[in-house]
C-alpha cells in the first residue's frame, strides 16, 4: 500500500475548483473518476506512473511550470515515480 498524496483544496466558487496536490516519493492519489474537465500546471517536475482502467499503466514525464489538460470522465490513479516530493495545481472547470 502506498502512502497518499495531500490535496489541498486552495479555492471553490460557481466556476472553479482548484487544488494543490503535493506527493512525497512513491505516493499516489488513489483511484477516482473526475467528474468535471480540468487543467493541470506542475510546479516541480513531475515524473509520473499512471495506472488506467484494465490495468495498463503508462509512465510520464512532466517538466516543471507545464500544464495539461484531460476530459470530464478521466478515470487513473497517480502516482509519484520519481525519488523527490512533486507537487501540481489542478482546476477543475465546473
């Protein structure tokens, strides 16, 4: 079992929601289903393991001040490849 990535929700209004996920080494979000579109900027490089439905994972590398975005619907668990704590700021678009 891995440990869990903090999320830290900075702030919420009719439009948005925008949290702050920060992972140690090693730690993961866990699995969940996003429910709304969302836009994500890393603020420290991002050297990610990604496991998708049907148990495929896929290995990614993020740079530092990148930003990405995914569809309502994006279905993963994500977790921390690399050897230092990583930290990304996700809006979700209501």
């Amino acid at each position: 079992m891995r440990i869990q990535a903090t999320a830290t929700l900075l702030m919420e209004n009719d439009r948005v929601k925008v949290w702050r996920y920060d992972f140690e080494p090693g730690a993961e979000t866990g699995w969940h289903v996003h429910g709304h579109e969302y836009v994500i900027t890393t603020l420290t490089d991002c050297p990610l393991l990604l496991e998708l439905p049907g148990g495929e994972t896929r290995e990614s590398f993020i740079a530092a001040g990148s930003a990405y975005s995914r569809p309502r619907g994006t279905e993963h668990n994500v977790i921390n490849a690399g050897t230092q704590p990583m930290s990304f700021v996700e809006v979700e678009l209501k």
